[in-house]
C-alpha cells in the first residue's frame, strides 16, 4: 500500500528552517556583538594606555623644562661672575697704572706748571694747570712726547691769568693727552 503522508510536513520544514535561520541569525548577532565588545575593550585599553604614556611624558617634559630654566639661570648667574671677574681682573692689572700715571705726571711737570686737576676718562687724560709761560707748557708737552707713559699731547687752551705786562702773567692752560697701557710701556722699557 501506498503511504500517504497526510501531516503538513512543509509547515514543519520550514518553521525548523525559520527556527535554525533565527537561532543562527540571534548567535551571529550574539558572537557580532561580543566581537564587537573585544575590539572596543581592546581599543579602549590601548588608548588608556597611550594616554598614561602621554601624561608620563608630560611630566617629564614638565621636569626637564624646569632643569632647562634652572641651567639657563645658572648661565646668567655664571655670566654675572665672569663679568665681575673680568673687571676684578681688568682693576688688579690696571692697579700699577695709577702709580705710574702719578710717578711719570711728578717726573715729567717742568719747574714753573703747577697742575689744578687731572681728569681721566678710560686712557685719555685732561689736564688743567698754570704755567708761568707759554715756553713752560711747551716744555711739558715735549716731556709728555718723551715719555713711555703718556703721549699724544694737545694743547685746548691757554690763556692769559691776571693783569700785568706779558711776562709777569702765568697762563692757564687745559692739555688732553693719552696714557699708555702698562703692557705696551712695559715693552717700551724693556726695549
């Protein structure tokens, strides 16, 4: 006999296909989600893990700024005391100076020039004096050429002091002149 299948057995196939198409479909969503949720957390941890390597940096960034400040302070300051040794220095070989400028003034002033003031400005030199005559001015400005200390005499002024006939009168005179380096007047008399 002839079996006859008299159940909707199409129906049954096809809700077990919507059935295994559906529970296919909830895992796929399921696993697509999980992936998902893993590529984030990764994503996440990565980017808390850069952003800890940032602020690591920073603060180191943020302390070698500070050593850069205090280096760059500590080379103002060392500029600051190299300066002050420098002119200490300048002032310690210039020292002798002094004494030989007023030895070589007294040694070479003629009798007849008596001097009112000196005024120095680095190695010039002004001096404002009284000189009997004219012929006593000249004398001095030929010891001033002579000399291993002093040089370049030039006479700005000179003047008639008082009244009287020519010869009693003294005459003021204003002198400029150049004071030699002790290193090059040492090596002139060393010569």
């Amino acid at each position: 006999m002839a079996h006859i299948n008299l159940l909707p057995w199409r129906e049954e196939l096809r809700r077990e296909q919507q059935r295994q198409f559906l529970t296919i479909l909830v895992l796929s969503v399921i696993l697509m989600g999980l992936i998902i949720l893993a590529v984030h957390l990764r994503l996440a941890g990565m980017i808390d893990h850069q952003e800890s390597r940032n602020q690591y940096l920073q603060g180191e960034i943020s302390k070698v700024e500070k050593q850069i400040k205090e280096i760059n302070q500590l080379e103002k300051d060392k500029a600051r005391l190299l300066a002050r040794m420098d002119v200490i220095q300048q002032l310690q070989r210039n020292r002798p100076e002094v004494v030989h400028l007023f030895d070589e003034v007294a040694r070479i002033i003629p009798d007849g020039i008596h001097l009112d003031s000196l005024k120095q400005s680095g190695n010039k030199l002004v001096l404002n004096g009284v000189a009997q005559s004219n012929a006593r001015v000249s004398a001095f400005m030929r010891n001033i050429e002579s000399s291993d200390w002093l040089t370049d005499p030039r006479l700005e002024v000179i003047q008639k002091k008082g009244k009287g006939n020519e010869r009693d009168s003294s005459r003021e005179f204003v002198l400029h002149l150049s004071q030699v380096s002790v290193d090059s007047a040492d090596g002139d008399e060393k010569k």
